[in-house]
C-alpha cells in the first residue's frame, strides 16, 4: 500500500520557550512525517531552535497567523496536513489517529477537540472567559452552517490535500480558524472531532491572543461569512427587524387617522413607509444574492472534485 506524504505545519512568531519541544514531539509520534515551521517575523531565537530540532524552516514576512497559514497552504505539498500551534499546548500523541481517520475514513477534516488536563482550572490553559467565547461563537456557527463541530476555534486541525488546495484564505489574523469551520461546513466535507488534551504553556511562554480584540474580529468574520454565504438568512432577518419597526412606528398614526382621517404626524408617517420599503429592499437583495452565491457554491465544489484524493494503492 502506497504509504501517504504527511507534513506537519506549525505557524510561529516568537516561541523559542516551546518551538523546540513542539517540533521534537511530532517528530516522535509522526515519524513519517515533514515538519515545516514557518516564522512569522519572531524577534527571539525561534528560527534557530527550530532548526536545530530537525524542522524545515520557512519564513512569511506578512504578519498574522492568518498570512502563515495562506503561504503554507500555498508552498506544501502532501497527502495530510497537520496543522498545530507551536505554543506546546497541544498533545503530540493525538496526531496519528487524527491522521489515520483522514485517510482511513476519506475525511476533509479533523478537528482537535480541546480537552483541558485534569487540574488545570482556572488558572489553565483554557480559561473560564476562553472557554465561554469559544461556546457562544462556536454556537453561532453550528446554528447557521450546521451542527457538526463542538470546538470551532481550536488550533489543532488535520486537513486533506482538497481541502488545503480549495480552501480560499483569506483572513489574515486568528479568525482563520473560522474560516476552515465555515469552508468545511458550507462545502458539506466530511469531517470528524478527535478530543484531544489541552494543556498551559510552559513557564516563560507569553500568548499572542488578545481576548477581546481577537474576540470581536472572530464575531466580525463570522458576521461577514453569514452575508456572504447566507445571504437570504442574513438580509432576511435584517429586512424583518427593520419591517417590524415600520410597522411599530406607523400604529400611532394609523389609530389616529382611524380616528380623524387625519395624518397630523407626517414626518412619522414618512419614516414608517422608508423603513417598510427599505425592508422590502433588504428581502429583495437577500434574493438575488442568494443566487449569486449558489453560483459561488458550485464553482467552489468543482474546484474541490478537481483535485485527486488520496487512495492507497
């Protein structure tokens, strides 16, 4: 049987606490595997370390995770791609089934499902504020695009050729990962979770993640996916909120005229119908792009059944 090309892809910027570790680890539990560091402008020994620990060093010069993961999806050829952070948060020991899932079950995706160490608490990795983010945002998703995957943030991904040579990436920071969620969940890939341990990065390692900041631009993308690939949803809801204030303004003047036959408040009156022939607007758009992006849909599937899957021989 034709034995699968894997490589392991780990994004960096300043981690020379872990790096090491982290590329040591997967070379252990993936021997088969190429790890590729790609750094994104580390100003510590990142590079050096990684290096030395038996990586393929790369460098991209645009900052943001989102950039590293476009340039490594663009440069690395393999059957699997194992994408992980190098923070050393991650448990090494869970690729090769993640792996073998991928290839043995023909998945597009698999996600590693963020299971806290027992102990940690609080103070862990994961913390309360992380924890409750990741389950309003995750449920967000899942209520839109479907319910098929519990911990949309996590870092820890294992991905087909497919779906890494179709996959239009286009954030430029953390949101990426909510981009392959959405990707995965509006191209209908099969795709699994494999729960995986999540532990605090070791003493001397500082996290790049801003909560609220990081926060808000995953809301923000997430908002921008629904437009793009939801847009019926989206325009729908928004032409029903502003159909409901149309018609809450215009009862007032409605019971007077009823009363009088008289429209003593026209300024109101105006701004009532603005806001119903707005909504009607709004409806109208959400179908015309609704079609617009079916077109998308397709185009995207048939770049997706033009690249080969893996098969062993």
């Amino acid at each position: 049987m034709a034995e699968a090309k894997i490589a392991v892809l780990i994004p960096c910027y300043n981690e020379e606490v872990a790096i090491g570790q982290v590329v040591r680890d997967f070379a252990a539990a993936l021997p088969q595997a190429t790890i590729f560091v790609f750094d994104n402008n580390s100003k510590d020994r990142t590079r050096e370390i990684a290096a030395l620990a038996g990586a393929v060093v790369r460098t991209e010069t645009l900052q943001g995770k989102g950039n590293v993961v476009r340039r490594m999806f663009s440069d690395v050829e393999a059957d699997a791609y194992v994408l992980v952070d190098g923070d050393g948060t991650y448990d090494a020991s869970a690729a090769p089934e993640m792996v073998r899932r991928l290839l043995a079950e023909q998945l597009d995706m698999v996600n590693g499902q963020r299971i806290e160490m027992e102990g940690e608490g609080e103070i862990g990795a994961y913390r309360r504020g992380h924890r409750m983010g990741n389950l309003v945002l995750t449920g967000m998703v899942r209520f839109v695009f479907g319910d098929r995957i519990q911990d949309m943030l996590s870092g820890y991904r294992v991905f087909s050729r497919r779906f890494v040579k179709t996959f239009p990436a286009l954030a430029s920071g953390f949101e990426t990962e909510t981009e392959f969620t959405i990707h995965a969940l509006d191209m209908l890939m099969p795709i699994a979770e494999v729960a995986t341990q999540y532990r605090e990065r070791p003493p001397g390692s500082v996290s790049k993640l801003r909560t609220y900041s990081d926060g808000f631009r995953i809301l923000n993308t997430i908002i921008k996916l629904v437009k793009e690939e939801r847009p019926l949803q989206f325009f729908s809801i928004a032409g029903l909120v502003l159909l409901v204030l149309g018609v809450l303004i215009s009862l007032p003047v409605l019971l007077t005229y009823a009363q009088t036959g008289l429209v003593p408040r026209l300024p109101t009156a105006v701004l009532a119908m603005g806001f119903v022939v707005v909504a009607f607007l709004a409806f109208t758009c959400g179908l015309i792009l609704d079609s617009v992006a079916r077109g998308r849909r397709e185009a995207k599937r048939l770049a997706y059944l033009a690249v080969p899957r893996w098969m062993p021989d």
